[in-house]
C-alpha cells in the first residue's frame, strides 16, 4: 500500500465511500465498486496495474485478497484523464 497522502478530492471520495464499503473491500466488494469482474480483478493483479491489494494469508498462494478503500479511491482518481 502506497504512503501517499490522500489528496483533497481523493479525501471526499474516501469520506463518502466509507459508509458503504467498511476501510478494507473484499474482491467481490471490489468488483462492484470498480464494475470489473473477479477475473478481470485476477488479471489486473497478476500483471501488476489496477488498485494495490493484499493478500491476508500471505503463506498460501489462494490467500484471502483484499483491497483497502484508499487504494480503491486512488486508482479510481489517478486513473482518469485530463482534459482541457
């Protein structure tokens, strides 16, 4: 997980995601927020783009995959593309 700061507008998304989703999504969770599906969430991870997760049973390879609300809010924000 990324130590950034959460930027203003990152903060309010957090603020208001919160109460829905809990601090920690699970995949399922994950997949509705992001609309991707659990393979396409698979996918991402193993080429290494999409939000930042962790895995809580790091010993297995099928360990319980997580996803923290914050890096769910900063892939959604630092994913979109400036216009002018």
């Amino acid at each position: 997980m990324s130590n950034k700061l959460l930027t203003d507008e990152q903060r309010e998304l957090y603020s208001l995601m919160l109460p829905q989703y809990g601090a920690v999504l699970s995949q399922n969770d994950a997949s509705k927020c992001l609309k991707k599906s659990l393979a396409t969430l698979y996918r991402m991870r193993e080429q290494g783009i999409g939000p930042s997760y962790k895995k809580l049973d790091s010993k297995s390879k099928n360990g319980t995959v997580v996803y923290p609300l914050q890096e769910i809010v900063r892939y959604l924000t630092e994913s979109n593309i400036q216009t002018a």
